[in-house]
C-alpha cells in the first residue's frame, strides 16, 4: 500500500510564497498553515473529483430552474427584494467565473460525497493556484504533476466575457471589505484579469463609488468608470447587511449593464438549502448526500448540522447515530434556516487527520484540485493546507 502523504522538501517554496508577496499566509497565526508534506493521488483518482465537480455543477443548474418554476425562494432564504436581481442574472446569462465545489472522500476507494459548494466568493486562491505548484519545484521530475489549470480557466472564462460585451471598455474594479487575505484571492483574479486584456483596479468597498448610472473611482484628474466589478463580498451580506447597497447595484445590472462578478444567482448555489433541493430531484445521484430541512430522518444516522448560508466551517453541529453532539464550533452565522446532512465519510491518514478535496469549478468546467486537512471532524480555520500530487 502506497504511503499517501509524503514529506517536501520545501524550502525553495516558502521562499517563492515569501518572495511573491504572499508571507502573510506563513506569519504569526498563520505559521502552521501551509504543510511540509503532499499528498499523492493516482490519474483516476484525480480524474473522478473533476468529473464529480462537473457532474454537480449540471445538477446544480438544473436545480436552480426547479427553484425558479416552483418559486421557492422563501425555502432557501432568498428575501424578495433580491430575486428580480437573481432572475435577471441568470435569464441574461451572466457566466459564473469562479467557484468551488468541497467534496469528501475520493481516495483509496471512498466514495466521492458533496459537501458544499462555495459558489460566490470561494477563497484558497493563492494556496491553488501558485503555492501548490511552488512546493513541487524540488520533486516535480519524479511525479505526474498536479491538477491545476485554475489561472488559465479563469482567464479564458474572463477572455470570453470581455468579448462578449464589445461595446463595453474592459475596465474590471475588483473590490473587497478589506481584509489582507481577500486582497490576496484577488492578486489571482487580477492575473488572470489582466491576462484576458481588462484594465484593473483594486479599491475597498467603502471607497467604491456607486453614482447613478455607473461604478467609479475617483482618480488625480476625476473619476474612473468601470463597466466590469469582481466582488470579494458574500451576496448574503450585501442583501442582509447593505440593502441599500442591493437596490443600487440592481439598477446598475438591470438598466445601465453593469456586470458583476459571481452573478447575483450564485446566491441561490452557495445556498445550502439547495442541497436538500438537490437530494429531493436527484435522490440517485452517487455524489449526494441524504439531505434534509429537518432532523427527523437521521433516526440512527449521524449527520450535520448547518446553517443556510455558513462559511468557514463556523456554526456547525455533527451529531452521531445516538443525537449526541460529538463535535460543533460556534461562529457569527448564526441563523434559524438550517440544512441537514449524511455525515461522509473521510479519508484519514495514519495521524488520523481527515482530508477535504477542494475542486474549483469556472463556467461550469473543474481545472484545479486542492486539499485541506485537519485533525477534527470540522474543516474550519484550524486545518491546513496541503498540496497534492499525481503518481
């Protein structure tokens, strides 16, 4: 039996996160976070956790119009100032640049199983797309190479956006609440933003200038307009927290053509609701999970508990085949709709720590695979990052 984690010899690595402007994700808290070790998975392996993500963003899709002919927003959380904005978005075909499905399972034999899916502002850039392929350098001659095309995609998905609105300058404002990892995430975007000719800049939410008709910045001789915006910023927060904010891009969207990157009906996929939405249409499906809005199924099972609309693997219950909580992490999510779900089953290593795939999804088609690990039940802020290889 192939020994699955193997050690690196990383020191070129750090020192290209390091030289690369990403230290922050090796400093204080953070120290422990990227690993001196890989993990090693075989082509078919690989390949099935892209076909998973594929195969579930369709299910997806397809769910979403169940939503729309059943109106069943209220069932997810969707308050209705948000859905001629959400309906909007989706009947102009405003693409879905980035997201990324969370999946257990798919090694040594364990059934690939949904998690969730991180389908607006889903973050891991920097550690996917660059950190993983710098931590190969010293070994990358004796293995296959890594699942990682996440900078190409995302630019061809951006490419093809630019080209479709030719009447619209490619002006991209990537913006965010500020905080140094969301600027980090970006520094991927706007490679990739830039690559696909957009013309680029950053600015903080709150120095965003959303006028009547347009979204500016004010530069040294005036204002700068941008016709393009990638928002580091959770659509739920948006339309809990500023729906002042929700009005505004609305008619900006809706009547002056601005496009905002992920599209207001990601919200309806990073709802977690949907996932029981997804068990009830496709109950068969070999990557779904028995999901439910309520609890009374689990007789005898263990399972999760999530809320709605939950990040960071904060405010999550798991509970064993007796109803006994066996491990759960508080958190600021902290809301009354709530979604339960089979507990997978997890690839653990000889330490036990457990191991999440991560396969990032744009336009719908998969092209990089990350992992995280941890040595609870919860992949929350505690795990690790570790990069992967084909052998």
């Amino acid at each position: 039996m192939v020994d699955r984690v193997i050690d690196l010899p990383n020191t070129d690595g750090l020192q290209q996160i390091r030289s690369n402007g990403y230290q922050w994700f090796l400093d204080g808290e953070n120290e422990e976070y990227i690993t001196s070790e890989a993990l090693l998975l075989t082509r078919a392996e690989s390949k099935a956790f892209l076909d998973a993500a594929d195969a579930c963003f369709d299910l997806y899709t397809k769910a979403f119009e169940y939503v729309i002919t059943g109106n069943l927003w209220s069932r997810l959380g969707i308050p209705e100032a948000a859905i001629p904005l959400i309906k909007y978005s989706w009947e102009q075909n405003h693409p879905h640049i980035l997201g990324r499905f969370d999946f257990a399972g798919g090694i040594e034999g364990i059934p690939i199983k949904l998690i969730e899916f991180n389908a607006d502002t889903c973050t891991s850039l920097p550690e996917s797309a660059y950190f993983q392929d710098w931590l190969q350098e010293p070994v990358r001659t004796e293995y296959k190479g890594q699942v990682n095309y996440l900078v190409a995609d995302v630019e061809k998905e951006l490419r093809a956006l630019r080209d479709a609105y030719p009447d619209l300058e490619p002006t991209l404002l990537l913006t965010s609440l500020g905080y140094i990892e969301d600027k980090l995430n970006l520094e991927v975007v706007k490679e990739a933003a830039q690559n696909a000719g957009f013309e680029i800049a950053y600015a903080d939410l709150e120095n965003v200038i959303f006028d009547e008709d347009a979204v500016l910045l004010e530069v040294e001789d005036g204002y700068a307009q941008y016709n393009f915006m990638f928002k580091l910023i959770p659509w739920e927060f948006i339309i809990f927290e500023e729906p002042e904010l929700l009005g505004i891009l609305s008619k900006l969207i809706m009547n002056h053509g601005l496009i905002v990157i992920n599209p207001a009906y990601s919200l309806v996929f990073q709802s977690k609701r949907l996932m029981s939405v997804l068990y009830k249409l496709f109950p068969y499906s070999e990557y779904l999970l028995s999901t439910y809005e309520d609890n009374s199924r689990f007789s005898r099972r263990a399972y999760v508990e999530k809320v709605n609309f939950g990040r960071l693997g904060e405010n999550i219950k798991i509970f064993d085949n007796q109803g006994k909580i066996v491990e759960e992490n508080e958190g600021d999510f902290d809301q009354p709709l709530k979604v339960y779900q089979e507990l997978a089953s997890m690839y653990r290593d000889e330490d036990s720590d457990i191991y999440q795939a991560g396969v990032y999804v744009s336009g719908g088609t998969s092209n990089c695979i990350s992992f995280r690990r941890r040595d609870g039940l919860i992949i929350d802020d505690d795990a690790e990052f570790i990069t992967h290889l084909l052998f």
